[in-house]
C-alpha cells in the first residue's frame, strides 16, 4: 500500500458474509423468475459488494438449480444496471461511480420523497409501529456492527413506507435504483462512526409520519439521503482521487457466461 493511500475496510478480517451462499434453494416453478427475484433481493438488501465478481456455477449450487436459469436471471439483472458485464465475459456487480451516484440520488430525492408524501395519508398506526422497530433493529445493529443486518432492517423501513404508497410503478423504479445504489452501503457501515451522531432521521421521519405531515416526511427522507449519505459521498471522492483504495472480499473469480 502505498504510503499515501489508506485502505477502505471494506473486507475486515471478521468478515464472515457470503452472498452466494446466503442465497438459498430455489423451487422449481418459473425457474429464471424466482432466481431473477432472489439475485434482486440479494441486490436490493446489500448483500453484494461493489465490483464483486459472481460465478455462474457457485450461485446455481448455491440454489439448487442448473447454470441456465442463473446465467438468463444474472443477464436481464445486466440489462437492469444491477450486474455488469465485463471485458473477458465475466459478470460483476456494478460498481457505481461517483457521478453515476450522485445523478441517482437526485433521482431517489424526487422519487422517494413523492411515495413518502403519498404514504402519509395513507399508512395505518401499524404500520407506522413497525417501521419503528425496524429504526431500533436497524440502530442495534450498527451497535453491534452487524451491517448485513443493519443494511436489511434499512432497506425493509424504506420499502414498507413507499409500498404504503399504493403506487406500484413507483415503487418498481425505486427498486431498480436501489438495486444499483444498495450495494455502497457496505462501504458506507465500514467506513468510521455516524458522523450525524444525534438523533437519527429516521426517527424525525416517523414523528412526521405520526402526526400526517407530509411535508416533512419528504424533509425527513432528504436529510437521510442527503446528510445521512454525505460520508458514502466523501468516501468516493477519495476513491476516484486515489487517496483511498477499494478491496473486495475475497470469494474467488467469476465464470463465465
């Protein structure tokens, strides 16, 4: 390493996940569909890395299912931005850069902000308590440093309230952003301590959301995108200028397709 560039800790030592293995068996019914939908989630959840190489042949045993289901879901997620062919045939997943991230976010800040506003005339008391909860599951893992879990919980609040939406369309866009975006968040959870340390936005969402302010559920979602996100920001300014050098968990190299 070279003595001006610091390592991103994107692969701890106790780094213990494994996306292809956490993956699962998959039934046969509408084989490509269900592996499609399991590799999405897997996107969707952050239990992929950026720039992570996948081999064809680890995910199908990983599913129970033979290589070509996998290579036509792993293609269509391709077409989709969320995996990435590369030069040699390999598949990867995206790794976004840094203005590809931030023309997303401007996007999300339209998008999310819209489903928040529509969701608060519309989300019962319920709903509203288990949105809570995954706050506090989420806010717990991150004191226990467990990211995989940390991202799930995060990615399952945000969900819940946009499906609370109503507005199916909508929220299929925003997964299919997601799908790209998610995968930074592993940097994001390894990269330091909160740098927001007080009270998390989350929370100021869910007071919005309690007392039907839609207004300031979309504030609430754009100080978490935007001031939430400021050191994933940073972060890759550093990477593309060189004074920070992105590893990759070590899961061996991609077949091809």
């Amino acid at each position: 390493m070279d003595g001006d560039k610091a390592a991103v800790p994107v692969a701890p030592e106790d780094y213990s996940g494994d996306a292809v293995s956490s993956l699962g068996p998959i039934g046969r019914e509408n084989l490509a569909e269900r592996v499609y939908g399991e590799l999405r989630k897997g996107l969707l959840q952050g239990r992929f890395w950026p720039g992570e190489r996948l081999k064809i042949r680890d995910v199908a045993r990983a599913m129970g299912v033979s290589e070509t289901p996998v290579r036509e879901a792993m293609l269509q997620i391709a077409r989709e931005g969320g995996f990435e062919i590369v030069a040699n045939r390999s598949i990867r997943v995206v790794r976004l850069s840094l203005a590809q991230y931030l023309e997303l976010r401007q996007i999300r800040l339209k998008l999310e902000g819209l489903a928040g506003e529509v969701a608060t005339g519309k989300i019962t008391p319920e709903e509203i308590d288990r949105l809570e909860q995954l706050h506090h599951t989420l806010a717990d893992a991150r004191r226990r440093e467990d990211w995989p879990l940390a991202i799930r919980a995060g990615c399952e609040l945000h969900f819940r309230l946009y499906d609370a939406s109503g507005m199916r369309e909508l929220v299929k866009l925003l997964e299919q952003i997601w799908m790209r975006t998610a995968p930074l968040l592993n940097l994001f959870y390894r990269c330091g301590p909160d740098p927001n340390p007080g009270r998390h936005f989350h929370l100021a969402l869910i007071d919005a959301l309690r007392a039907r302010d839609a207004a300031a559920v979309r504030q609430a979602l754009e100080d978490d995108l935007l001031k939430g996100g400021e050191r994933l920001v940073r972060l890759l300014e550093d990477i593309e200028a060189g004074r920070a050098v992105m590893d990759l968990p070590k899961r061996g190299s991609a077949g091809s397709i």
